[in-house]
C-alpha cells in the first residue's frame, strides 16, 4: 500500500488496508514478493500526478510480476490515463474506493467481473459519479508510520466550495459527515488503546455537520470530544478562516485538552485575486480572523496555505500577500506554487503568470515564513512547554511536538507518546533544545 498526498488520503489508505488485511492479505514489501499493490493516489497538482506515474514505473522495474490498482483522486480524475499505462491491472475512483478489496479479490469470485467496466488497453477501471457516492472511509492514521504516536482521524470528506483553481469537490464530491456518535466511538477506542493526542482532520473540516438531516456545527462537535472522551489532546487540522467562529475561537482557547494550533487556508493577500479564486473572504475579513485567534492565544501555532502563481497575479497582487503575511501573527507558512488542473476554471484563464516568476514568489514566502517561525521559537526560549513524545532522535534525546506545534529534542531517552513538561533551553536547526523537568 502506498499513499499519496493529504490527511485524508492517508485516512482513506488506511481503511482499505485494513479490509485487505481483513481478508486475508498480509503487508509485503514491494520490491521483493508483493502480489498486489494499491497505489492511492493524490490529484492536486502536476507534480502529485507525475509522483504517481513515477511509482508504477519503478513498481515494474522492481517487481513486474506484481500487479498494480490504482485509487483515489487520480483515478476518479483521469481513469482512461492511468489505464493505459504498462502494469496497470485496475483503476478504481474515489466513487467506488470502498470496494478496494472486492475488486483485488474478484479474480476469485468475490466480484462478478462485469461489474468492472473494461478498458482497451488491458486494464479493468471502476469509476462512477462522484456526486452520488455516500460512503465515508474512515479509519485511524498514525504519525510516522508508525501505531505509538498522535493517530489521525478523518471525520469529513468531500466538500461544497468552488474555489476556481481546486480539482478536489469534482474528484471528492460533496462535503459528508461521519456521525458525531462514530467519532466519539472511534476517539474513545484509541484511547483505550493508550493514545494521548488525536489529530482531526477532513477536506473541509469546519463544514463537519452541515450536512446532516438536523444540521450540527464543528464547534459542537469538538466540545463533544472533550466532554465525552477522556482524552488528554485534541489537535485540530486545517479549518477555512469562515469556519473559525467566536465559539471554536473560545472553546479552544479556554481548553487545556485541545492544542493551541490554528491552521488557516488564506491562499492570496490580494482581493482581487481572492475573487478570481472564488474564495469566501476578504482580506479584512481574514485579517480580523487571525488577530481574534491571536488574541484569545497569545503562544498558539498559526500556520496558513498560501498560493502564488495565480493566473493574472501581478506584481502589486503579490506584495499585497507579501505585506499581509509581514504584518499578521503567522508562526509557520506551507507556500504552493499555482498548478494549472484540467476541468478547472482558472485553467482556462488567460495571463498564466511565468514559472519563473512564481518560483521566485515562492522563493519570498518561503524565506519570509521561516523568519517568522525562528522569531516563534526563539521566544521560547528559557520557557516550559508540554510537548509529547515522537520517536527517539539520536543517543542523547528524544524527538518531541509541543503544544503549540513546535518541533522539539528533549534531552534523553523518553518513552514515545508521553505528555513531557520541558524548559526549553536553546534552538538548533529547525528544533528546540529542552530538557524534561
């Protein structure tokens, strides 16, 4: 099993390994003597598809006995494509992904092969309409790889905005909830299972609720988490600025039990280029959004996506979102550079900006977000932090995350998945130093 791209995916990966394993498959190594391989895939960008296109080859040059499905939103995108290529047996969209394992195991009876649609290049695709499709796959990711540390826990897929660049509601379909009661099921399970920090996360996590005959809203749902689950931390992923209301805002703040992390999409500093995205703020309104955060969470994380390369971003639009980034609370940046998606509609725009001038955007943001985050973690030095134990780094400590999202080395050996209070007592590369006191 290979998995490509967001939280989601990973979620989505992990479900269908556990139904393969479920009936009877067992974890192999791809080079050496794997029968069967699942390729999940992610769709966002060029480069993600490229990533995909990368892995079935070497997939043929190590193991060409092995036989290759394909998943997830490259699937659900561009099926015919990935059909086509050499050592492809299935293509299987996000729109019938749940049915993974009866179509690996259909070869011996589980799934009447007509059920397949086939293509002419040799390849058997399943894909239907996205819009139609239901299902929510959902099952515990864990940090690294690994089953010790800060699983995450999809609870919404899909979603129902238009931004003009974004590929995902056409690949995903429309925004679905996981019902309250499973979530609380699930989050009670791992902490029986000895977890102490679960990630939430979803295609549009703040719209979590919206969709139910009786509508309920994430702020809800998080109280739930803390009131009815005895877990010690709740981190909450990606929430669009709208989605940060007055109530999350104080609930997490007034929280110990959730982390102090706020991640925010904003995507263009520009008004103009935020109304090309279809976006559903405004620059203000984004603006007021995080100084609110801020100033209910003095220490916490707050980390953003931003987008440069928009098609028809000029050079004022782009110091716009450089003068916004300057001037807001920002801790950590993820900057993308723009990627043209079939059946979008920026894909269509005129005034594609140069790769060359988006690269060195790109470049700017970057620079100026990891200014902001040493700025962060330097003013904590010399202070304690709750941060919980990762994996051991080195000899001499341990890899840790704090609270508020901050990479650590605790010095010593600690046991993995341990709320440790630290002082921290210097910086070195993209870590603090502390010590467990």
């Amino acid at each position: 099993m290979e998995n490509f791209g967001c939280r989601a995916t990973q979620a989505d990966g992990a479900a269908i390994e556990r139904q393969l394993l479920e009936r009877g498959f067992e974890r192999a190594d791809v080079s050496l003597n794997a029968e069967v391989i699942v390729l999940n895939t992610c769709t966002v960008t060029a480069s993600a598809d490229q990533d995909v296109r990368a892995a079935i080859r070497r997939i043929q040059r190590q193991n060409p006995d092995c036989k290759v499905l394909v998943t997830g939103c490259y699937a659900q995108r561009a099926p015919e494509e990935l059909a086509a290529l050499p050592g492809v047996n299935w293509v299987v969209g996000n729109s019938h992904k749940h049915r993974v394992a009866d179509v690996v195991c259909g070869s011996t009876g589980f799934v009447p092969q007509e059920a397949i649609g086939f293509n002419a290049a040799g390849a058997d695709v399943l894909v239907g309409d996205i819009f139609a499709h239901t299902e929510l796959m959902a099952a515990p990711v864990f940090d690294g790889g690994t089953e010790k540390t800060r699983p995450n826990l999809k609870v919404q897929d899909g979603c129902d905005n238009r931004c003009s660049f974004c590929i995902i509601p056409s690949v995903r379909g429309a925004s679905r909830s996981l019902a309250k009661s499973e979530v609380l099921a699930q989050a009670n399970e791992l902490v029986k299972r000895g977890f102490k920090e679960v990630v939430i996360s979803g295609i549009n996590l703040g719209r979590w609720g919206r969709d139910f005959e009786r509508p309920e809203r994430f702020a809800g749902l998080v109280r739930s988490i803390v009131e009815e689950t005895s877990l010690e931390k709740l981190r909450i992923s990606s929430v669009e600025p709208m989605d940060w209301t007055a109530e999350l805002i104080e609930l997490v703040a007034g929280c110990e039990r959730i982390a102090k992390h706020a991640h925010v999409p904003m995507q263009s500093g520009s008004d103009r280029v935020l109304r090309a995205m279809h976006r559903k703020y405004r620059p203000w309104h984004y603006a007021e959004k995080l100084r609110r955060i801020r100033e209910a969470m003095p220490t916490a994380a707050i980390g953003a996506d931003v987008m440069v390369g928009f098609p028809g971003e000029t050079d004022e639009d782009f110091e716009a979102t450089r003068r916004m980034i300057e001037d807001l609370p920002f801790t950590y940046l993820h900057v993308f550079t723009y990627s043209s998606r079939p059946g979008t509609k920026s894909a269509e725009m005129p005034n594609q900006v140069p790769v060359q001038v988006a690269r060195e955007r790109n470049r700017v943001l970057r620079e100026l977000g990891a200014s902001k985050k040493r700025e962060f973690m330097q003013s904590f030095v010399g202070r304690e932090l709750a941060a919980i134990t990762l994996t051991a780094r080195d000899g001499e400590s341990t890899e840790a995350l704090s609270d508020n999202y901050l990479k650590m080395a605790v010095a010593g050996n600690h046991e993995s998945n341990q709320w440790k209070r630290t002082r921290v007592e210097g910086m070195r590369a993209e870590a603090l130093v502390a010590r467990a006191i």
